[in-house]
C-alpha cells in the first residue's frame, strides 16, 4: 500500500517550527482504493449522502484525562472537577495551548472545560465535514499527548481509565444540510417535541426521525465501532453518563441518542455511545451509513422517552461485551456492505484477539472477589 498525502488537509503545529501534519489515503501500488482504508471509506459515505442531495455535518465533544506520576503509578493531574473556577484556572495554560494548537490548525474549537472526574476534560469542536472533523479527532490525540509530555504529564482518551470514577466519552452531533449547505434538513417548526420542562419550541422533520431511527435500528452493531476496546464496556454501565439502551429523548443524557434543546438551525442529533477510543473514520462512516440506511427504509425510532432510560424497562439494552458487540456487526450486513466486507472481517478479527487476550489477564477485582470465597 501506498500513503497518498490529501494536500487539503495540512495543518499546522502549534508547537514545532515549520513542522505540520497531513492526512492520507492509502491506495494500492496501482493507485487504487486500498480496501482497508478507513479515511476512504468515511469519503464514499459522504459521497453517497452529496449524491442523495445531502450536506452531511458533524461536531464532536472529546472527552480525555489528564494524569501525572505519583510514585510508579499515574493519577489524576488534580482533584478538581466540573464547574470548578480552581480546576479551571489551575488548567489555564494548558487550556490556552490547547486553543491554539486546533485554531492554528485550522480547527474551530468552540469550548474547553472541565469535566465530571478529576483530571477529566472535554474538548468541543465546532461542526464540519466528516473527513474533516476525523482528522481533527486524530489530531488532537496527537496534540494533547504531545503538549501534556512538556508539561511532564500524560494524556489519554481510554475509555474509562479509573474504578469509581466516570469515563471518556466522545458525543457525536449530526446534521443533514441540503446541497448547499444553507439549510438545515432536520429543522422543523412543527413544534411536536417536548422537552423535560415542557415546552414545545419546534421538532424533528422526517429526515431527523427517519435518521435516527436507522442508527437506532443499527445500534446493536454500531456498538462494535463506537465502543472499541475490552475496557469500552467499562463506561456503557448505569449511571457514567453513558446510554446502556436503546432509547432516545428530548435532552436526555441517559439515552443512546439526545435531541439537544437547541433547535432551530442548531438542530442536530447527539448520538452518546461513542467512547474517545474510536477511530473515527471508521465509527463516523459506520454511524451515518445506518442514518442513511435509515432515510432509505423511513425507518420510524419510536416514542421519545423524558425518563431515566437506565431504569425502564421496555428498551432494549445495548451490548455488554465487545465480544457481543462484534457478533452484531458480523452479521449486519447494511454495515457490511458500507464499510466493506474485507475491513469488516479485518476488524472483527483483531476485535477477537484483543477480547480473547484480555480472558487471559486476571483483575485485581477478581482476586478480591474470589480469591478466599472458594
């Protein structure tokens, strides 16, 4: 395979002089399509949405943690959280690297903040084109490691890094716009939708519903994508601000999918099962692949819900294992047949491995649990 640099795609470090990074596609020595291509595969998604008559839009929140050396292990950087003007202003110089690291980029950062845990943050990227926001999630894993070894600290996006503490997220916002992205094709004045406090300001067109009812209808396989890892599952628990169902709401963050009450032209759908291990090529065509899957069968999502979707009991429940997760995928074959037959057996593959390689490894939980119970 060959590394084909995409020139639309350079982007400066903030850091370094005179150094950037470049995104590829991979071809074959031929020149064509290397089949393994995740970057690719997300362009022929979008591809399929332009030709239908759609501008595909994405922004993200990237959840991460912050860690330094205590003795031989890592903790949390401070004992701060969410909502903290101390966590904020102990992080200021490194929020400040940050914002110019993605704005010198040629990234939009709309907000940095601190988050629920100690040493946790989010990072929020303003909406664009898919490819483009891919590269922005890869850039900045780059960055914050880079910019967090200066500072003699370490920076990681593993989905749920501590026992009793909440875990990284990345939230993915979608929109449809029309062609010339003047409109947004979920936008709707129906004023239908009610929100936990009442009020019906507007609601979803049958773009939206329908959209969403396909990640919905897909979200058993989905899951194999946007919850990675072994430790994934970790995070997809109750009561971690992660969905375990699938269900959908009006501002609800214990659903797979939150209609924000930002409506209007704003109107987008936060789908939360993502975690900050993903790789995003792969989980962003995955994701709108079921959305358009969805608009081509009118699929209908169901009754919103306003209630704790952890403790309903007439949803059905997301996969609770990788392992679960990747026989879903195995078999569906609308995301088969979007990403590839060949990448989808690469990565069930190495999904396998890394499940049956972590049965191997006993956890300190278990000893405590079992180790003087027999």
């Amino acid at each position: 395979m060959v590394a084909v640099a995409d020139l639309d795609s350079v982007a400066p470090l903030s850091w370094r002089e005179d150094e950037a990074i470049v995104f590829s596609n991979l071809k074959t020595p031929t020149g064509d399509r290397f089949n393994l291509c995740s970057r690719s595969v997300l362009q022929e998604v979008v591809s399929t949405f332009k030709t239908a008559g759609y501008t595909p839009r994405i922004g993200i929140e990237l959840e991460f943690s912050l860690l330094c050396s205590e003795g031989e292990s890592l903790v949390p950087y401070n004992n701060r959280s969410s909502y903290d003007l101390e966590a904020l202003d102990q992080a200021a110089e490194l929020i400040d690297e940050w914002d110019a690291a993605l704005t010198t980029a040629g990234y939009e950062p709309l907000g940095i903040h601190a988050e629920s845990h100690p040493g946790q943050f989010e990072l929020n990227i303003r909406y664009d084109d898919p490819v483009t926001i891919a590269d922005s999630v890869v850039f900045c894993r780059h960055m914050l490691k880079s910019l967090a070894r200066r500072h003699e600290f370490k920076a990681t996006m593993m989905p749920r890094p501590y026992t009793d503490e909440d875990a990284n997220g990345l939230h993915f916002h979608l929109s449809l716009w029309n062609k010339d992205s003047s409109e947004n094709q979920f936008a709707s004045d129906d004023r239908t939708l009610e929100f936990p406090e009442g009020r019906r300001d507007s609601g979803l067109t049958d773009e939206a519903r329908h959209f969403l009812g396909g990640i919905l209808d897909h979200s058993m396989a989905l899951t194999a994508v946007c919850a990675p890892t072994v430790n994934s599952y970790k995070r997809l628990v109750p009561g971690r601000w992660a969905p375990i169902n699938i269900a959908w709401g009006p501002d609800n963050r214990s659903t797979a999918i939150r209609i924000p009450p930002e409506l209007g032209a704003g109107t987008r759908i936060e789908y939360r099962i993502p975690d900050s291990a993903v790789n995003p090529y792969l989980a962003f065509a995955a994701t709108f692949a079921a959305g358009f899957d969805g608009l081509c069968n009118k699929t209908e999502p169901g009754q919103p819900t306003l209630a704790n979707a952890y403790e309903e009991e007439d949803h059905n429940h997301l996969p609770r294992t990788l392992w679960t997760a990747i026989d879903n995928l195995e078999s569906n074959t609308v995301l088969r047949d979007a990403l590839g037959a060949t990448l989808v057996d690469e990565f069930v593959k190495l999904k396998r491995d890394e499940f049956n390689r972590s049965q191997e490894s006993v956890s300190a939980w278990e000893q405590t649990e079992y180790l003087d119970s027999f």
